[in-house]
C-alpha cells in the first residue's frame, strides 16, 4: 500500500465514502467537543467504517490531550522578554532606563551562538541512540555557556520532533506519565540548577519506573555533575542507584583560544550597542580586555560594561577588568531602570529608596518565594518594611516579579548568575554598595541588614539559602562567611543541607572544612549521625566525615557498647589518613586494632573487623615510613583474611585487598620477586571478583597498579606496561561515572608514564604524566591531603621533560616539586622521602641548563637527606645511589674530579650490591660505571677507565637486547665513546673490531 494510504485520516475519509457517507473534514481547531459529536455522526452512519474513523478521532484527541499533560509540565524553552515602560516625567530618565542584565540571558543575549560543535555532535548522538541513559549530567564552572548550550541544543532538537522545555518545579513525578501517554513521541527535559533542586529525587523514581513508547530524555545542569551524582546517589533508593551512575556527563570547559575570545568581546560590543540603540566604543580586531580561559559570561560582561561605561576602565588595555568594577558598571545601569520604573504610578511606590529596592531584589532571589503571600512574608524581614502597611509591601513584591518574571524552576534571578551571585553577596557583607549608592541608611548597615534576612530560617529556606551561598562563594568568597554563619544558626537540622551544597559546588574543600566544623560544634544524636553518615560517599568529604565518626566515637563510649567504638576508631583512622593527619590516623589505627583483638578473642564474629583494621593499620604504618612493622602488619591482615575467606566465600574482596597491601608492602621493604607473586594473585582473584560483580572494578584497579610497580621492580617492563595501560583504561571507565575514583585515575596514569620511560616510550610518557598533573592540580585544590601525589607527579614531569630535551620547562616543574615537598616535609617529617627525591631531578634539571653552582648545592643536600633515610631503612639506598651518581656527575661537570672521583666509586659500590640482589637495577650500575669510567679518564687513569668502560658497555648491550627501545640509542652511545677512547690511546684494531 502506498505511503499516502497508510494515513489513518485518508483510510477515514475513504471509509466514509465506502460507505456512502460524505466524508467530513474536522479542522483541528474546533472544539473537542464538536469534534466528538461529528465523529459519533459519522460513527452512526458508517458502520464499522464510521467506527474506524471515530478511533483516529480519538487516537488525535489522547494525543492532544497528552500534549497538554506534558504543556503543564515543561515550560516552554523561550518566554516572551519583560516588556515594561519605566514611570516618571523625565522623558530623558525614561529612554535611558532600560534593562541590562536581561541581555547577558541565554535565552535573550542578541549575539550569535559560537563554538560548541562537539559538545552539540554529542548532544545528538545522545538524543539518538536509544541505548543509552535517558539521564545526561552536563555541567562546566559558572557562566561557562552551559544553559546557553541546552536552548541552542533543545531547539535545534524541537526541529527534529522533539517535544521539548524546562521542567516546572515539583512537576517531575508528572513527567514519566505525560510522556508515556505520548504514542511514539520524543520528549527532552531541561532541569536547569539542578543542584538546588528539591524534586530530583521524584524525578529519578518517575525515569526508573519509565515504560513509555516515547522516547524521554533529561538533562541535568549543574556547575559540579559529578558531586551531584554523589549527592543524588545519598538520597535515592538503591534500586534507583543504577540510574545515576549509567547517566551520561558532559563536562563544558571555558571556550575559545585568545583570538576566539577578542573576535567574540567585538562582536558582543557591537551586538549590544546595537540592540540598547547607542554608537559602539571603538574595538580593536587584535587586542581586547579579556584573557584565555575567561568565561563566556565575563566577556559579554565586560563587552556591555564597554558599551555602558562613560569614563575609560582602570585596567590598561588588553588587561581584564576587575570583575567587581565590571559588575557594578552594570549593577549601576540596572538600579538606574529599578529606579525609573518604581515611579510609575501603577506601583504607588512613593519614596523608595535605592537601597530599599535593592534590598527587595536581594530578598527575593535569596530566598525565592512561591507567591504574593511568601514574598511579603520574606519582605519583612527587611528593616525598613518590618512595620510597612501590607499594601507597600505587596506592591514592591509586584513590582520586582514584573521586572523579573520569576522562573518557577530556579526562582527569580536579576541576570546571569555569577552577577546575581555578586549582587547578593555584596548587599549582605560590609563591602561598597553594588547599585550606586550607599547601602547604609537610617535604618543601619549591610550586616544589619544581613542579620535581619538570615536569622530565624524556617528549615527549606535554610536549605535554599545555603546552596545559594555555597554556589555565590565559588565566584565571591566572602559568601563562605555568610554559609557558614546560616549553618551554625541551627546545624543539627541544617547539616544535610550543607552537606549537598559542599557535594555539588567546585569549592568542595571549603565548604567540607566549614561543615566539618560546625558539625564538630553540634550536639548530634546517634540517628542523625548515623543518617548523615549515610549521605556523604567515600573520600568525598573527608573532614566532614572525621567530625561524624568522632561524633559516633563519643556515642559508642557513652553506650560502652565495644563494637561500635571499635568501627567508630576504624572510620577515624581512615578519615585520619584522607586529610594527611598520618600520625593520628596511626594511633586511632592502633587502638582500633587493640580494641578489635580483644572483641575477636571473645567472639570470632569480630574477626573479619580486626582484618579490615588490620589493613588500615598497615596503610598507617606506610605512611609514616615503618615499614618493617608495617610488612609484619600486612603478612598477619593477609593470614586472616585467607582464612576468614576460607570459611565464608562472600569476604573474598578483603582478601584481595589484603593481598593488594602486602604486594605494596613487599616492594616498599625490597622483597620485589615474592611482592610480584603476590600481586599477580591480587590480581587474579580481583578479575574473578570484578567478572561476577563489576563493583568490585575499582579493586581490580588497585591490583594492576600494583602489578605494574612489582613488575617494573624485577625489569618485566613490557608485561609492566601492559599491565599499566589496562589499568588507565579502566580507571578512566571508574572516574567517567564517579569523581571520586580520579585520584585512582590520577595514580594509574603516573604508573603508566613510569612503565613507559621504562621501555623508551617518551612522547607518550609526557602526555601521561601532563594529564596525571592536571587531574593532581584539581584533586589538591580541592583537597590539600592529595599536594604530596601533586608533589610526585612534578618531579616525575620534570624527569620526563628531560628525556625530551624540555629542559627549561622541566627545570620549572622541578623547582615547583620541590618548593611543594619543602612545605610539605617542614610540617611533617614523613615527606623528607618526596624532599629528597625532589631535590634529586632538580640536580639533573639543574645540570641540563648549565647552572652547575646551583646544582651542586641540591645535590649535596639530595644526598645528605638521602643518606639519613637509607640509614634509618635500607629501600632507600636505590635512591641514595642515584643521588650519589648525579652528585659525582655534577663534580665532573665544574671539573671537581678528585672528589668526583670518590663520589664516583662509591656510587658503583652501591649498585654493585643493589643489582646483585635484584637484575632490575643494572641499568643504574650500568650509568654509575659509565661516570666513573669518564672520571677516571680525567685523573689519568686510562686502563681502570677503560676496564670500567667496557664493563658498562657490555652491561648496555645486554639490555638493549631485551629493551632495544629504552637502552639502544645508549648502549649505541657508550659503545662509540668507548671505541672513541681505544683509538685515542692508540688500539685502534680492538676500536674497530669492537663488539662486532
């Protein structure tokens, strides 16, 4: 049958006329209850023909009808812009008052949409493939483009069929229904600031219980995806749980290069002089008032700033504009159309003040209230209308929400959020007035009025205030100050709200310190301790959960149940070890394995607690440097655990992570070949484990990269490698869904820019060690217990820019590395390992760049701090080895070759040693024979020279046998300076012949 024929209203129409009935043409726009009685009619006189075409009536009629159910839900993506003539009789003051902020909006801004064509490549792609979640978290720092972007997306998408729009407040559990009534259809929801969102959670229930037809999308805009995903996971059922972490995340990073940017900052320039009809400022194709990795809502600020600023800016040209500068240029402009349409007689609003309007704008975007009775509720609490009739009051309410239609998905805002966030915070700190004039009046100052807004919260709006806050602090710090003084307000009630704020903001570390201690301060019973607990995901806040475990600590020894203060020590221990406190975290270890030792021998049920304590004992140990207690720590954890799985099949996870301890421990105490054995069962029973149950993927993780270490130690660098790269594969996969598996990732890829060096993969190891240094940078900021890893990450960057032949770059990141581990050994004397190694590449990076003075003063304290450490345990002495070799290298280099000399033949005294006890070593041996070779040639000892020369030779060519890559090109190199030094005293055929 033909396409046409296939239409229901054509098959309608011809049954009608089979049937001998005139068909009947029904516009659409009739009335659904006309169009009932004619389909009845035509019903009567058809027959089962009339029958037909009455269920296409009432297929077209369920389908409207859906389309009105899902109308409801979702608001349309583009609403008409205020359009609201300002009052008075100065025509003057009336032409200039006008909006500002309103064209810095997405959904009004009249310049062109830039960029983005990946992130909309993937939006399709997305929308698309029926396989994938329905849920995308798409987010990016504040102003970086990311509603921009939807609208762009979400219309081109309208296009294609799609019904789309911005999810109402508290319409989510509606959703689900409207778009499975849908036969067919494509529905795609936007949930813009979806970390302030109380109905995510109705939202995630409705998608998990989703079985319509209809193909339904959500998309979930937030400034920290993955910290709402955490957040979301606390407070959704386990069922649900699932849904949350398969949810596709688009991350949007700052757009454009430097060029990008000015070409955009001209055309915004023009855009908005054209739009608010007044001649643009003169802009340069070449220069601009920007910088890379500005975001997109600072240069349209600073482009409109340019157009409204009547006196030059006070930053030089092609500097930014101090963001508070550009933000109350604008703030001026908008208080200017405040105050011109608060004239109109229609308000009745005679003798307002600027500051009060601000203050009602402050109000009502804090605090968002639902309708004319909240706001003047909320009003109130302004001193100036504490007193004010009910009428004034409801008329400003009026007048604000006319300004600013209030957007029922994120209440009302005044502009884009970085400036609404400005604006708020300003008016509630004692800092200069945002609107022009001065904020303190009659009735007192800002923190007055602060004061008056803040206190005596009613619980949600607690909550409301303190997400607002925690998102205005990541652009105005001083807003920290205000979280923290409406947290202790009341914490006990409010911590759950503070806890989803630090979660879901890019200012985590902060806002944990400022939770943690009001939650420190709190009296909090065992329930609320306990259901805060549950909210918090592993290493995602780390002080806060330190406070709760100490609080459950408490708790536990008033009861004197054992048990309890038994976990209670074990959780401190952990939480000890997140925020870099080792030593306490040792003696909270300590006393938890005390505590468990006595409950296991009085009840073995206890037995699979004192392993797991036991195994946080050993990490302890590890991280204080004692490790020969930590080795015996270990083999006790592994022995338990072995048995205990031997009983009960489901502790097999602890098993492998007790194997996965002890194979670090053997390699940390030199005992490489049996750390090897027992890293590869680590890894092989993770396998088994991670096959039946993929949560156990980050386990298997931790096995490889432990692998790969215990290869590398015994000179498998190829399986190393191997090894290393299936481990950055899957961590990559782990930290995709989870933020808090990138220290994970982080780690995998420093073990795989090692096993690269290890086989001559330079370039490749580069790239690794760049992008371990970017995820190290962001973990530190946000975290300082990760600044050692970030330290180590710098020195191995270092290290590897000099393979590269970076050697002004490399010299930088050694210098970095090393102020970091001075800071960080100065406060705890644990990180003098990290010091000294440190110190060790800034010697060679140092050297590279001919500044041997200063290199021979690190490498002397290299190797003093080297050798204390080696004194203390003999796993250093690897190290101390290569600190010696480049110390006698660096003496070589200013012609010190008497005492070089001696540093020399100590350093292959060493090595000796070292590589007879492990072959992995020999190519330290090898380099140490190779200085001492050139050294000895210096003093006159040409035949000793020679003898050690070719002994470092043949060491070299057999390495390059095994790893031409790493060693052919230096094996090459030695080979031709020894034959070099043969002709030159005069036995030129063994010169030749050599090696041949």
């Amino acid at each position: 049958m033909v396409r046409w024929a296939k239409n229901p209203w054509v098959l309608g129409v011809v049954a009608s006329v089979g049937a001998g009935v005139p068909p009947l043409v029904v516009p659409a726009g009739w009335p659904l209850v006309w169009r009932a009685v004619i389909a009845a009619v035509v019903a009567g006189l058809a027959g089962a023909s009339g029958s037909y075409f009455g269920v296409v009536l009432s297929r077209a009629e369920e389908s409207a009808a859906a389309r009105e159910a899902l109308a409801a839900v979702l608001e349309p993506l583009q609403v008409p812009r205020p359009e609201l003539a300002s009052g008075g009789d100065d025509p003057t003051e009336a032409a200039r008052a006008r909006a500002v902020l309103e064209d810095l909006l997405p959904q009004w801004c009249p310049t062109r949409f830039w960029g983005r064509r990946a992130e909309l490549d993937r939006w399709w792609a997305w929308c698309r493939d029926e396989a994938v979640s329905g849920l995308l978290v798409m987010d990016g720092p504040g102003g970086c483009g990311k509603t921009r972007l939807a609208l762009r997306a979400a219309a081109q998408s309208a296009g294609d069929g799609w019904v789309t729009g911005w999810l109402g407040e508290g319409k989510a559990a509606a959703l689900a229904d409207a778009a499975a009534a849908v036969p067919g259809g494509k529905v795609l929801a936007l949930v813009d600031d979806a970390d302030s969102r109380t109905d995510l959670g109705a939202l995630l229930e409705a998608m998990a219980g989703y079985r319509g037809q209809a193909r339904l999308r959500v998309v979930l805009i937030a400034r920290n995806g993955s910290g709402l995903v955490q957040a979301l996971a606390g407070r959704i059922p386990e069922r649900h749980a699932a849904l949350v972490k398969a949810a596709a995340v688009m991350s949007l990073q700052p757009l454009g290069e430097s060029a990008d940017l000015v070409r955009w900052y001209g055309e915004a320039v023009h855009a908005f002089a054209h739009a608010r009809g007044v001649t643009p400022p003169p802009v340069s194709a070449m220069v601009a008032p920007i910088r890379a990795g500005q975001t997109l809502i600072e240069v349209l600020a600073e482009a409109m700033a340019a157009v409204l600023r009547t006196t030059p800016p006070t930053a030089p040209p092609g500097v930014p504009t101090p963001v508070d500068e550009v933000a109350r240029v604008l703030m001026e402009h908008e208080a200017r159309w405040w105050r011109a349409t608060a004239a109109a007689d229609r308000w009745g609003l005679a003798d307002v003040t600027d500051v009060l309007l601000a203050r009602v704008m402050v109000a009502l975007v804090l605090f968002a209230p639902a309708g004319d009775q909240a706001a003047v509720r909320i009003l109130r609490r302004i001193p100036e209308l504490a007193d004010a009739s009910s009428e004034r009051v409801l008329n400003l309410a009026r007048w604000a929400h006319a300004l600013y239609p209030a957007d029922t998905s994120a209440g009302m805002r005044v502009g884009p959020d970085v400036l609404t966030d400005w604006f708020v915070t300003t008016h509630l700190t004692n800092q200069p007035a945002s609107t022009g004039s001065d904020t303190t009046d009659a009735t007192g100052d800002t923190s007055e009025f602060a004061r008056h807004l803040l206190t005596g919260l009613e619980e949600e709006q607690a909550g409301r205030v303190l997400t607002v806050l925690a998102r205005a602090g990541e652009h105005h710090p001083p807003a920290q100050r205000l979280f923290e003084q409406v947290l202790d307000g009341d914490p006990v009630r409010r911590a759950h709200y503070a806890v989803h704020a630090a979660l879901t903001t890019t200012r985590r570390h902060d806002l944990d310190l400022a939770t943690a201690a009001a939650l420190a301060r709190a009296d909090l019973d065992p329930d609320t301790t306990t259901r805060l607990t549950a909210l918090i995901p592993d290493h995602a806040l780390p002080h806060c959960a330190l406070a709760l475990a100490r609080h459950h600590l408490r708790h536990a020894r008033t009861t004197t149940h054992r048990p309890d203060a038994a976990l209670a020590l074990h959780y401190i221990a952990v939480a000890l070890d997140q925020v870099g406190e080792y030593h306490e975290g040792l003696q909270a270890a300590r006393e938890a394995v005390t505590l468990f030792r006595e409950l296991a021998a009085e009840n073995p049920t206890h037995l699979p607690g004192l392993a797991s304590a036991l195994r946080s004992l050993t990490v302890a140990l590890d991280r204080v440097g004692e490790y020969d207690e930590e080795l015996q720590v270990a083999r006790e954890a592994l022995t338990l655990s072995r048995d205990i799985a031997a009983d009960n099949p489901t502790h097999r996870l602890e098993l492998a992570n007790a194997l996965s301890n002890l194979a670090a421990t053997l390699n940390e105490v030199g005992e490489y070949h049996e750390g090897l054995h027992v890293a590869q069962e680590a890894v092989a029973l993770s396998r088994e484990l991670a096959a039946d149950y993929p949560a156990h993927r980050p386990e298997l993780a931790a096995a490889l990269r432990r692998l790969t270490a215990a290869l590398d130690q015994v000179g498998e660098y190829d399986e190393g490698l191997q090894a290393a790269r299936e481990a950055v594969t899957l961590c990559r996969e782990l930290a995709a869904g989870n933020a808090t598996h990138r220290p994970e990732l982080a780690s995998a890829l420093s073990n795989l820019a090692v096993a690269l060096s290890l086989v001559g993969e330079y370039d490749e190891e580069l790239q690794a060690e760049r992008e371990a240094i970017a995820l190290r940078r962001d973990l530190a900021a946000s975290n300082p217990a990760h600044r050692p890893t970030l330290a180590s990450a710098l020195h191995n960057l270092a290290a590897t820019l000099y393979q590269v032949g970076e050697h002004d770059e490399g010299l930088q990141a050694a210098r970095e590395a090393v102020t970091l581990c001075r800071e960080l050994a100065a406060g705890n004397a644990t990180h003098r390992p990290e010091l000294a190694s440190a110190l060790r590449i800034l010697t060679v990076a140092l050297a590279q760049v001919g500044e041997y003075d200063e290199g021979l003063r690190v490498a002397r304290e290299a190797v003093t701090l080297y050798r204390d450490l080696a004194a203390d345990h003999s796993t250093h002495r690897l190290a101390l080895a290569s600190a010696l070799h480049n110390l006698a290298a660096t003496l070589y280099q200013i012609d010190e070759y008497d005492e070089g000399l001696h540093v020399a033949r100590e350093t292959v005294a060493l090595c000796r040693d070292l590589a007879a006890s492990n072959p992995a070593h020999r190519p330290t041996l090898a380099s140490a024979l190779h200085n001492l070779a050139a050294t000895l040639d210096q003093v006159g000892e040409y035949r000793e020279g020679l003898r050690t020369a070719r002994e470092a030779v043949t060491l070299y060519r057999d390495l390059a046998a095994r790893h031409p890559k790493r060693f052919r090109q230096v094996y090459l190199h030695a080979r031709g300076n020894l034959q070099r030094r043969m002709a030159e005293r005069g036995d030129h055929d063994d010169a030749i012949t050599f090696d041949l």
